[in-house]
C-alpha cells in the first residue's frame, strides 16, 4: 500500500512539473511588416501576416495592426518601417509584451 501511494505521489509531482514548465516557457508568436518603432515610447506596430507560405515567403498581409511593448525585449537588427519583423511576445492584461524581435528581411540580406 505504502509503495502505491509512493508512486502516485511521485507520478503527480512529476505532472506539476511538467505543466509549470510548458507554461513557464510558452509564448506568442507574430510575423508582419513593421510600421512603426518608436525608440522613445518603446513601441512597434506591426501589420501581421497570415502564415500562407505558399505564395509569399512571409505569409500574405492581414488587416490586424497590432502594437507591442519593447522595452524589455532582446532584439536583433534594428527595425525599420517596411522590415519584415518575427516578435514573439507574451499578453499582459491587455496588452502584448515583447520578449524577443527577430528581423527577418535584414536576415535574408546577411545570407548572400
């Protein structure tokens, strides 16, 4: 009976974890064409694509224009208007926290 309740309780434990650490690390994640970076507000506004590879290799443009809070996120190239942007993000009330900013068009260029 002993070695039961053993092995529930270590089965539980190890679930707990599990669930705290998949939540821990899960984010959001947007790619589009940068609008806008205010350098003073720490803010981007981003034009989000869908992820319709097939006929652009950034997704295709979508009416949603969504901003989000940079201040504390690591970010690679510096945006520009027009730089196609992967930001992953987490939601703090209502709105979207920047955890790190990927700019993929001035990647693509470091390539060739």
């Amino acid at each position: 009976m002993k070695l039961h309740i053993k092995a529930v309780a270590t089965i539980g434990i190890i679930i707990l974890c599990l669930v705290f650490a998949a939540s821990a690390v899960a984010s959001e994640v947007a790619q589009g064409k940068c609008i806008e970076y205010n350098t003073e507000t720490k803010v981007i506004k981003l034009q989000e694509y869908d992820t319709n590879f097939a006929q652009n290799k950034y997704g295709n443009p979508t009416s949603i224009e969504s901003d989000f809070d940079v201040s504390t996120a690591k970010i690679g190239h510096i945006p520009e208007p027009g730089d196609i942007l992967r930001i992953s993000y987490k939601i703090e009330g209502a709105g979207k926290i920047a955890l790190k900013i990927m700019n993929v068009s001035k990647q693509d260029l470091m390539k060739k």
